[in-house]
C-alpha cells in the first residue's frame, strides 16, 4: 500500500445538481445509485478537496434573481417555460396558518363537503356533486357587477373544501376535487395559491413528496405564476422527507423567478442547510441575504442558527448569533438556552453550558430534562464523569427522573473512558428503575462490547435489539462498521455494509464517513477514497466528520504534506477545525517521523495559540509515546493533570506501553495500579504493552501467563499477542515451546503475519539452524505470506557474522528456486547487502 500512498490522490469534482423541474423519468436517484456525469465532467479531475462543493455564487442581498449567477446551477428546458404566463389566483386565505374550520364555508360549500364527507359517498359521482356546487353559485356569476366578489366566494369555498378533505385525511378525494377545478375554463381565477400551497401539504405530509413536486412542475409548464407560498409549501415538504438536495433546489427555482422568500422560507431554508452541514459561511450568506432583502429574523431563526452550530461544534459562532439575537430584542426562549447549551455539549464546553444554565433560571426558565441532559452530555463528552453523575443527582433532586437519554449518555461516557464496569451499573440502574432500552442504549452497548474485541457478547446485543421491540437503525449499522473497521476485520466491514443495504438502509453522510475512517483503520486506503468519490457522486456534501475522516486515513499513511493541504482548505473557509483535526494533523507527523513539525504543533498547544484542549493533550501522549520520546511523553501527560482534564484508557495504555519498551516495570505497575483504583477496565492493548515488557525482562515466561489470564477473562488475545509470547521463547531459545504457541495461535482462528514467520526466521539463523530458518521461509510461501526485506536479511546477516559469505551468495542464488516471485531488484540488493 505504501507505494499507492506515495501517489497523490485526485479525486472528481461533484457532481451538477439537476434541474428541479424535469420530466419525472429523470428525477429517479438514490445515494446508493450515483447521478449520472455529463461527458465533459467525467474526467475532470482536481486535488483531494478542491473544489470540494459545487460553486455557488453568495446570495446577492440586492437581487433575488442574483441566487443563480452560477454555471453549475440547474439549467431549463425552455419548452418548460411559455411564451405567455397565466396569473395564478392570488393568495386569498386570511386563515392561513390556522387549524383548519368550516365556518368561513358558505351553505353551499358546507352542504359540497358533508356529501364528499359521507362513508357512502362514491367517488363516480364527483362529477355531478361538483357540478351542482357550481350551480349553486351560478346566480351570482351571471350578475356582471358582483362576478369579482363571487369568483372570490367559489374559490375561498374550493379553498375550505381542500381543507377540510385534508383535515379528514381524505387526500386523494382532495386531489380529485383540486384536478376537476384545474380543468374548468376558468381555473386560473379560481384556484388560488393557497390551494396549492394546501393541496402540496398535504401530499408531503401524505410521503407524496414526489407527487408534489410533479403537481407544481405541472402548474409551472402551464404557465401559472407559482407564488411564495407554493413553493415554501414544496420546499418544506422536500425538507421534512429528508430530501434536502431538493429542497435547495426549489429555493434557487423561486430566486430564478424573481420571488421574494418569506419569513418561514428563509427559516425553512436554514434548518435546510443546518441538516445538510452546509459550512457556516454558506448558512451565513443565507442569513445576511435575509437582512438585507428587509425580511427580520425571529426567534425560530436565531434558534435554528444555534442549533445549526452543533455539527461543527461552532460554540463561538452559537454564542455570537446568541447575543445578536438579544441585541435585535428577540427574547431567548427555553429552545434557545437548550440549543445552546447542546451546542456547547457538542464541543466539550461543560463550564460555558453552566454558565448557560445559570443565565436560563435566572431569565426565569426551570431546567427541563432536556436541558439537563444537555449538561450531563458536556461533561460525559469531556470524560468528566463524577460531574456527569452529580448532574444527574441534582437533577433527581429536584424531581426530575432520567430518562433513556439521561442514562445512555452515562453509559457511553464510561464506555469511552473505558470503564466497563461503570458502564455496566448505569445500565443495571436504568433497568431497575423501569427505564427501558432505546436503540441509542443498545448501540453504546455494541460499540462497547466491540471496542474490547468481544464479540460474541456484541452480537448477542443486536440479536437482543429485536427481541425488546427496537429495531436496528442507521447508527446501528454505522457502529457495526467502525467497530470491525477499528478491528482491522475488512471482511466483515464490506459484509455489515451490504447486511445494510439488504435491510432497505441507504448511505447517508455519517455512513459513508464511518466507511471512510473503517477502511482506512483496515489499511484499505484506496478503497477509503472510492468510498469518498461514491459520497460526492451521491451528491451528500462533505462536513466536518468527513473532513476529519479523510485527514485521520491521510494519518495512518503518514501523509502529512497532503494532510497540510486539506488543513489548509478546511481554514480557508469550508469547515472550521476541531481538536480532532489537530489530533490527525499530529498522528499525520508522527507517522511520516517528522518529528519536528510535530514539536512545533505541540508547543503552539502548549502556549495557547492552539486551544489546549484535553484531546490534544492525550493526543501528545499517545503520538510520543509511539515515537518512543520519553521525556516527550511525560511532559504531555503531566500537562494533563496539570490542567485537571481526565484521563481516559487510551492515555494510560500509551503510558503502559512506552515504559513497557523502557523496560520501567516499577512504573508502568504504577499507571496499572492506578487504572485498577479508578475503576478502568484494561484493554487488550494494556495486555499486549505488558506482554511485551515481559518478554523482554528474565521473567520473559510471564507473558505467557498473561496470555492464558486474559483468554481466562473472555478477551480474545489477537496476532501482536501471540507474536509476543512467541518472540519471548525464541529470544530464549526455547523454540519447541514458541511452535506450541504457533500452533495454538492458527488453531484459535488467527493467521500468522510476517512479523510471526521472521521471528521464527531470525532466531534459527542466529543460532546457526539454517536449514529450519530456510524451512519456515518455504513454509510461510506456501501459506500465502510473502516475505519482506527483514526475512531475508536475518539469514544473509547471520551468516556473515560466522564468516560463511560464500553460503550467503549460495542462498541469494539459490533464492529464485525457493520464491520464483522474487524480484530481480531483491536479488540485487542483498548481493550489495553482502558486499557491504
């Protein structure tokens, strides 16, 4: 994979949105089946994240008409659009907004609706009902001077007629009614916008959405002008169906036509781009464009930006609409202070969200189980833990009981701080207290179980999903995935995926960023970009997971330059980094051993001019632990207590390991008492580090203990563990006891790697076993393992240091017989080896 790496990625810019209003044939696409490419952009090709969303020009706060200045915008056919435009019924109810009534339906209209009401009623006969609804209007119509005032009448009764078949949930009688005056002669004076505006309602809330959107096409090719409130009704009906591609797309059609959005399309619009995770500056365009056109924000708005900060954890962005909002007089409600104060959760904030909470109660709104779950999220998230659970007590005391919520945040908290224990009696506690399990608690669950490699106990859980009536969903299948994909287990990852598909889930962004960093994690590097190429095909924009996906698969090749590049798109303007960006900016360094950016980043930690943040912190620990600098290590680690910011499992097993490879059994025992007091579970990486520290000590038979406690405790011990106790014996010369070791790892399911075999490798040559040493080569070729430099190097070495050079030229010359595969370059270099 390493010479893949070394490759610069390119990438395919998205695709064009399509038009809006197109024939239905051509509206048929899902995330899983790719809009087709136009020809010329097939093979167009630009650096990772270049050009990473389509171009759009920013809103023109002047000129609605200027939303569209874009070459990428969506084209019309121009046999969609008349020579001559018929003018819609303007918008005539004066009860829009409202529950629907009968009382502003004339006699006339109250008898029409009683009898299309009626359970007997037979939908042949709406022909003639209809007919004599009209008739009873007729005298009116045929006196010249009051035809203005009747028009209005029959189309306020059409209007309450449409409304109350929908209240009723009698769509399709509603549809009937609709088409049949749509036919008359004389519709575009009687059917009004708000007719339609109703009648797409109610095919929205119907999952008609399709329907709709064909309705309004079909109105547009007619040539009615569709007013605001059509569209706003399209728009929020795409919108509450999660088809939010669309939705913009209806918004950019009403910018074309040169109308002017409202109050609630604007607001519409915004959740819109908020559940896209459209980057704030873009959200902010938006908003701008909506002062300026004379449109004032609410305070539905101002709640919709804050909560549109909770993706990129922007808590000070929520903080700057939260004060422009008391600033313009809007008054913060109990959604405000609870949006704020998830966004703060969100971001880690614990001490800034009890400042909200102090401000809420004075401002004289009681904290709702919302807001303290809220809070008790804040300080899961920062591994605050004992504060979480002190949250919780104060909340019970004021007579507020946790709710699966409350107790599923608790549960993940532990889990992540690798508390299993903990973990375990939060659950034990919600059971007794009558709380029954949602899916959220079964999926803490399963990516509890899986993060500790167990399971036999994780798939019990899901299996278990089903039978207390939940049933699995996105996250589910999206913590199955990162669960193999962290395990390195690529076969199970593509296998959960198409479990996913089977079970009618498509792809949506979290998915496609769990694959991304789950391929990855399995060292599928170029199958981590395709499934990045499939996510802009699918048209899904990237955000800041996606972002941090791509920079940590960049990491673990060690590719800091690209790394340094998409850094430098997310600061120009697309997403705003994180502490988790940083931290795959750090792994990136470490990875590639440019040790001395990865200090210069570290201090810029240290001084404050990077936020000091707990992650980065145990960030540093874990990179100079890997980097085997010592005093690095320590520093970072004492930084942390300094600041009083909680360790976690992972912090702690990076300590385990560096003293473990220093040989500094008195310390390490320390951190392994210390986890033991605080209640850690340790993790097959605690294990490995001491397994490791063992077998290089002269109690090296220790780590063969260590490997039956730990089969003893249920934890499935995996390749590094057997290949430490395997290396233990061979450095000690008792090879019989590591092929015992070998023979138990591949009946327990495990295959050997090449570490495994060379270990063997190198110990035979060493001890002049050359034959054996040669047997195993032969061995590991027949298994399908093919060996590296280091395999071959240990027996050409070995033998120069006994002085048998000519049988070291023998066995470089004999190599070909053993591996026909062998390149004529290896060949080569150990001939220069050997000269050397």
């Amino acid at each position: 994979m390493a010479e893949k790496l070394a490759i610069p990625l390119l990438l395919p810019n998205p695709p064009p949105s399509k038009p809006f209003f197109q024939e239905p044939q051509l509206q048929s696409t899902t995330p899983l089946n790719p809009h087709p490419q136009p020809a010329n952009t097939s093979t167009s090709l630009n650096p990772l994240f270049q050009n990473l969303f389509p171009q759009q020009t920013p809103l023109n706060p002047t000129t609605t008409s200027s939303l569209h200045d874009n070459p990428q915008s969506p084209s019309y056919p121009s046999s969609f659009i008349p020579r001559t435009r018929r003018r819609l019924g303007k918008h005539r109810d004066s009860n829009r907004g409202k529950p629907w009534s009968n009382y502003r339906l004339s006699s006339q209209g109250e008898q029409t609706l009683q009898i299309l009401l009626d359970p007997q009623f037979d939908i042949q006969n709406i022909n003639q009902v209809l007919l004599d609804f009209f008739t009873s209007h007729d005298f009116c119509n045929n006196q010249e001077k009051h035809a203005e005032f009747c028009t209005e009448a029959i189309s306020l009764d059409i209007l309450g007629l449409v409304k109350g078949l929908g209240y009723y949930r009698k769509c399709d009688l509603a549809m009937n009614v609709f088409e049949w005056v749509r036919n008359r002669s004389d519709s575009e004076l009687l059917l009004s916008n708000s007719i339609v505006a109703v009648i797409i309602t109610m095919l929205g809330k119907e999952g008609r959405v399709s329907a709709a959107a064909s309705l309004l096409h079909n109105l547009y090719k007619d040539g009615f002008l569709v007013d605001v409130y059509a569209y706003t009704s399209l728009i929020s009906a795409f919108a509450n169906s999660g088809r939010y591609r669309e939705a913009v797309m209806v918004f950019k059609k009403m910018g074309e036509e040169g109308c002017e959005p409202t109050l609630i399309t604007y607001n519409v619009i915004l959740k819109v781009y908020g559940k896209m995770g459209m980057p704030w500056h873009k959200i902010m365009e938006v908003f701008e464009s909506m002062k300026v056109s004379g449109v004032p924000p609410d305070a539905y708005t101002y709640n919709t930006l804050i909560t549109c900060c909770r993706r990129g954890s922007l808590y000070e962005e929520a903080k700057g609409i939260f004060e422009e909002m008391k600033l313009v007089g809007c008054v913060p409600d109990k959604v405000t202070y609870n949006a704020l104060l998830d966004v703060y959760g969100k971001s880690r904030r614990p001490e800034e969200a009890l400042e909200v909470l102090s401000e809420m109660e004075t401002n004289g709104f009681s904290p709702s189980i919302v807001t303290y779950n809220s809070l008790i999220s804040a300080y899961s998230r920062d591994g605050l833990l004992d504060e979480a659970m002190e949250l919780k007590s104060k909340m019970m005391e004021k007579g507020i009981m946790p709710d699966v919520f409350t107790y599923t945040t608790l549960l993940s908290g532990f889990e992540k701080a690798g508390k299993d224990a903990s973990a375990m009696r939060v659950f034990e506690e919600m059971r007794a207290a009558g709380c029954n399990p949602n899916i959220c608690t079964f999926n803490a669950l399963i990516k509890m179980y899986g993060n500790r490699g167990k399971f036999t106990e994780m798939m019990k859980i899901f299996d278990d999903i089903k039978a207390c009536k939940c049933s699995p969903d996105i996250v589910t299948w999206n913590t199955l995935l990162a669960v193999f994909g962290q395990n390195g287990m690529d076969s199970e990852v593509s296998g959960v995926f198409k479990e996913m598909k089977r079970a009618g889930f498509l792809a949506e962004r979290d998915t496609f960023n769990t694959l991304i960093s789950a391929y990855s994690r399995c060292g599928s590097f170029d199958q981590a970009m395709a499934v990045y190429k499939r996510m802009l095909e699918a048209g899904v924009t990237p955000d800041l997971s996606t972002y941090n996906a791509v920079l940590a698969a960049l990491a673990r090749g060690g590719l800091w330059e690209q790394s340094e590049k998409v850094f430098s798109e997310m600061k120009d303007g697309w997403c705003k980094p994180n502490e988790q960006t940083y931290s795959s900016l750090l792994h990136s360094y470490a990875n590639a051993k440019e040790i001395e950016r990865m200090h210069a980043l570290a201090e810029d930690i240290y001084s404050g001019v990077i936020e000091p943040h707990a992650v980065l912190l145990k960030t540093l620990v874990l990179v100079y632990s890997k980097s085997d600098l010592l005093a690095e290590t320590e520093r970072a680690f004492q930084e942390l207590s300094r600041k009083g910011s909680p360790v976690d499992i992972t912090t702690l097993n990076a300590m385990v390991s560096i003293y473990g490879r220093r040989q500094m059994i008195k310390e390490a025992n320390e951190i392994i008492n210390y986890m033991t007091e605080s209640g850690f579970t340790p993790t097959l990486t605690t294990y490995n580090s001491l397994m490791n520290m063992y077998s290089r000590s002269a109690d090296y038979e220790e780590s063969e203990e260590m490997l039956r406690d730990i089969l003893a405790k249920g934890v499935k011990p995996d390749v590094i563990s057997y290949n430490t106790v395997i290396n233990a014996y061979c450095r000690n010369g008792r090879m019989r006891d590591a092929s015992r070791v070998f023979t138990e790892m591949r009946e327990s399911g495990l295959v050997p790697d090449v570490v495994t075999y060379n270990t063997f490798v190198a110990n035979y040559a060493a001890d002049s076993m050359f034959l054996e040493a040669i047997d195993v080569v032969h061995y590991m070729i027949k298994q399908g393992c093919k060996p590296n430099e280091s395999t071959y190097n240990s027996i050409v070495d070995s033998y120069c240091k006994l002085g048998r050079r000519d049988e070291a030229v023998l066995f470089i010359s004999n190599l070909r017989e053993l591996n026909p595969h062998i390149s004529r370059e290896e060949e080569s270099r150990l001939l220069e080896r050997l000269k050397r």
